[in-house]
C-alpha cells in the first residue's frame, strides 16, 4: 500500500485526558469511539479519518505549527458554531500568513481560519 493513497491519522497531546475530553466532545463537538484503552482518546471524523488524543505532559504544547485540519463545506457557519461553543479563533500577520478580523486567511483557493486547544495544539478548519 501507497502512503498517498493510505488513510492517515492526526494525534494531540494533552496533559490531562479528562481535560481534554471535555473540550474536544464538550466544545468542538466530536464523538468518541467505543474503546478500552485510558491511555488515549479517538474520535472518529470525516472519510474514515480520526483524531487520537493521547496524555502525554512531556509532549503537551510543544507542536508550533498546525496539526491537523478539517476540511468544511461553510467555513463561516462552522466558525460561528465552534465561537458559540467558545472557541476563539487566532489572527496571524507574519510573512506569507495574514488573517482578517475574524482570523480567516485567503491562501490560494481556500479560506482557512485556525484555533487551539487547552493544550496548545493549534487545529485548522478550511473551505475550499
């Protein structure tokens, strides 16, 4: 099997599993799989992707660049969702990377607008 036709998967790290629960089912939404596993959490997205989240304190907030991204039909509405829910979205002026006010960026032929996580995992959502 190829790579570039293989599924492929993102992983966060998070100080506190519970903590973290909380966010990704309380505030963005998402379900998580039936496991046994207390080592991890996965929630399953779109296409046959997920998400793991795993407890690791040593790997907690040290990803500077963004982890994953999902790919949405109205970025807009999404935003508006995720912001009622808390979310707070980042805005960027630097080299190559400048958002507007609600911290979307045109780059090429999508808008993409990102946010964090409490454990500093920086997410994206984008629209083509």
């Amino acid at each position: 099997m190829s790579l570039r036709t293989s599924p492929i998967s993102a992983v966060a790290a998070a100080w506190d599993l519970n903590e973290a629960r909380h966010f990704y089912k309380g505030t963005l939404g998402l379900e998580q799989a039936d496991s046994s596993s207390t080592e991890e959490l996965v929630y399953p997205c779109g296409e046959a992707t997920d998400l793991v989240v795993y407890e690791s304190s040593g790997n907690a907030d040290t990803a500077k660049a963004t982890i994953a991204t999902w790919e949405v039909s109205n970025l807009d509405s999404e935003m508006h969702t995720l912001e009622k829910a808390g979310v707070e979205f980042k805005r960027y002026e630097q080299p190559g990377l400048v958002t507007d006010q609600r911290g979307i960026a045109e780059l090429h032929d999508s808008r993409i607008a990102w946010f964090r996580d409490p454990d500093g995992n920086t997410f994206a959502i984008s629209q083509d």
